[in-house]
C-alpha cells in the first residue's frame, strides 16, 4: 500500500473551496505525476538555441489574455498575504514566544493557515501558465523556472497535508513577493516598463535565505525542547528538510542569473543587434526573462 502523509483535521478539508479537488490531490502521485509532465513537454516544446521558433503568440486578445493572468495571480497573491500575516503578527504581538512563532497549538492554522496554504498550494498547479506563455512567445524555459515551479507543486503538497506550520514562512514571503512580481509583469504586459527588477530579484533571494532560517528554527527549537515547535515531529521534520533541500539550489539558481543580468563580464552589456535590426542590452533581454523568476 502507497505512504498517506498524516492530516491533523479531516474535517476542516471538507470545508475547504474547491474541496472535490482534494481527495485527489491527497495521493502524492498526482503532484509527483503532473510535475514530470511539465517538465517532460518543457523538454519537448522548448526551442533549440540558436533556432528560431516558427510559432509565436502575439496580437491585443493575447496580450489581453496575458496581462489578465498576472492580474488575477497579484490580486490573488495580495489575498493571501492580507489573509494571513495580519493574523500571524496580531499573535506574535499577543503572545510572543516560542510556541506562538510555532504554532504549537494549531490556533493559526485552523484559523488561517490552513485554509489559504490549501488556496496557495492550488495555484501552484496554475502559475505552471507562466512558462505556457513564455513558450507561446517563442521563448526558452530555463532550468531556474522549470525547476522553480515544480519544487514549488511538490514542497506545497508536503507542507499542506503534513500540516506543517513552518510553511508559514513559505506562504507569507511568497505571496508577498509574488504580489509585486505579478504587478510588474502586469505592468509589462501593457508597455509600462517600472524600474526595480533588479530588487524584485533581490528580494526573491532574500526571502529563500529567510525562509529557510525561519523553518530551520522549527528544528533547532524543538531539540531545546521537545514539544515545544512540532506539532506532529516525525513528518514535520520531513517536510521542512524538503522545502530546504528544494531551496538551496533554487537560491543557487536564482544568485547565477542575477550575477549573470546584472554583473556579467562589460561585454555582454553592449548593445546587441536583434532580428530585426534594432539593439538590446544584455539587461533589456533579461527584463524579458523575469517570467524565470
């Protein structure tokens, strides 16, 4: 018989939005299943450097489509931030110590972090649409993004049916981020050009290095005293070791391209003659790429 992960409060998913996905979803297979299609038709579908791809997307009702996609995912992201770091700090203000950063007693996660880790875990599944588009616009998926949004499927999954609460840190960064990261494509979407993608960069790596300090802290305090961080020690341990084992070469991947946009040897910085003979800088082509982000 196939492992289940262990769920504290069966009834609190029946409860749940879209909860006729979650019988599914239960079974690891799925998760595991449908990131190795996505990355097996990324393999398939990405185009051969060097060669120029015949089919490209573009005109007003996909750009339409595009630029409503990544609104609904800041909205969205804006959502789940606003539902749930209030409550998190309202608790740390109330109570801080320990079992409160923890969430020893489960208060937080049946009164938010369940529901919208839950949500978050879901679109996951849906921000796979980010490489569909950069496909679509002829455009190659890095190893950074493919990587990216798989891990992201698969640490979701663990982290929602183990109930583990050091995914505190994953949903609140993340959404935060990803309402900013959303925005700005927004904005590209329809020609507006903001500044700050190089900070947008930064603060992606800065919140996989804290993040990780945060769920490491879940183990370090709960070997000072035992009972004290993990509400269920065995699969929790587990699930935080995999969100740390998916983030350290994610944050490798993620320091090698802003090294290479930004601080790549001065020649790759001059001006480089497209197709059509116009001229990009190395850091206009990267602007184009923040979908690997």
């Amino acid at each position: 018989m196939l492992p289940t992960l262990p769920l504290s409060s069966p009834e609190f998913v029946q409860s749940l939005a879209l909860s006729g996905l979650e019988p599914i979803l239960r079974d690891w297979r799925y998760p595991l299943g449908i990131g190795a299609l996505y990355l097996a038709a990324v393999t398939v579908i990405n185009p051969t450097r060097g060669k120029p791809t015949s089919s490209k997307l573009s005109g007003p009702l996909f750009t339409a489509a595009v630029f409503l996609h990544n609104l609904s995912l800041c909205i969205f992201s804006a959502w789940v931030f606003l539902g749930t770091a209030p409550i998190y700090a309202r608790n740390l203000f109330r109570e801080p110590s320990i079992e409160t950063w923890c969430d020893v007693n489960g208060s937080f996660w049946a009164e938010s972090l369940g529901y919208f880790t839950w949500v978050f875990y879901l679109s996951k599944y849906w921000e796979i649409l980010d490489t569909v588009v950069l496909l679509a616009k002829g455009k190659k998926s890095s190893l950074l993004q493919s990587y990216h949004h798989f891990g992201a499927i698969v640490c979701m999954h663990i982290n929602f049916y183990t109930s583990s609460t050091a995914v505190t840190f994953f949903v609140l960064f993340n959404s935060f981020i990803h309402t900013l990261m959303y925005a700005y494509f927004s904005l590209m979407t329809i020609g507006i050009r903001p500044p700050g993608k190089k900070y947008l960069t930064r603060m992606q790596i800065s919140q996989f290095l804290v993040g990780m300090t945060s769920a490491l802290s879940f183990l370090v305090f709960e070997a000072m005293k035992p009972g004290s961080c993990l509400r269920d020690p065995k699969w929790n341990r587990r699930a935080i070791l995999v969100n740390v084992a998916y983030l350290i070469p994610l944050t490798y991947l993620f320091v090698d391209f802003f090294v290479r946009t930004y601080y790549g040897r001065a020649t790759s910085q001059q001006p480089k003659k497209t197709v059509s003979g116009s001229t990009k800088s190395r850091k206009s082509v990267g602007v184009e790429h923040l979908k690997e982000e």
